[in-house]
C-alpha cells in the first residue's frame, strides 16, 4: 500500500500474527528504492519473546543481513527507524518468536520511495 504525502510517495507494509499459532515472519518488498524505513510491532498484552529484522539484499543472500534486534521482556512495543536508502529489489523482513505461544503481534513496515 502507498500514500502520496506532501510531494513524497509513503509506502507502508502491514501484518499480523497470532502466536499461538505460529511465530511472526513478514517480508515486505516495496519494488522502488526507498529511505527512512521503520518498523513497529505491537502485541495484544506483554509479551517474552525475541524480535529480529534482517535486511534481504538485492545482490544476495551473502549480502543480507540483521539490522535491529531486540528481546521484549514482558513488553508490547518494539520499534526500528533508519534514514538508510535501500535499493530496488531489497526486502525487509521482521520475525518474532513464539517461544511462549501468547498473545497477537502487529504492526507495519513503513518507508519513502527514495
């Protein structure tokens, strides 16, 4: 999904997952080079568990790499912010435990077509 906003074309990325059911992995690809990417994640009641986004690189999976990661330790809020420019063609991936089959994680991948 994008929006144009005040001359900039905002592309945004959402997703959901109950973790009673499976761990979270989301993958967004925005198909345009793009700048000041962030990720949030929210989950339904505090929640332990791990939190990893990974850049998936255009040029390859030896070029990929884990740009944020955090452990929520009875916690509901995880947030990631970079003034990066990824190029066309890469993938941001979030992934989220399930270590303690509790609660729902959501949020969205937001970022500016560079």
């Amino acid at each position: 999904m994008s929006k144009e906003s005040t001359g900039m074309t905002i592309m945004e990325y959402t997703f959901e997952q109950d973790l009673s059911v499976a761990a979270l992995s989301a993958t967004s690809d925005f198909g345009v080079s793009f700048k000041n990417l962030s990720v949030t994640l929210k989950a339904s009641e505090n929640i332990t568990e791990s939190v990893t986004v990974t850049l998936d690189d255009c040029l390859g999976s030896d070029k990929d790499a884990v740009i944020k990661k955090g452990n929520l330790v009875a916690l509901q809020d995880f947030y990631y912010n970079s003034d990066k420019v990824y190029n066309k063609g890469d993938e941001i991936l979030i992934e989220c435990t399930d270590a303690n089959s509790t609660g729902t994680v959501s949020g969205k991948i937001t970022a500016v077509r560079a």
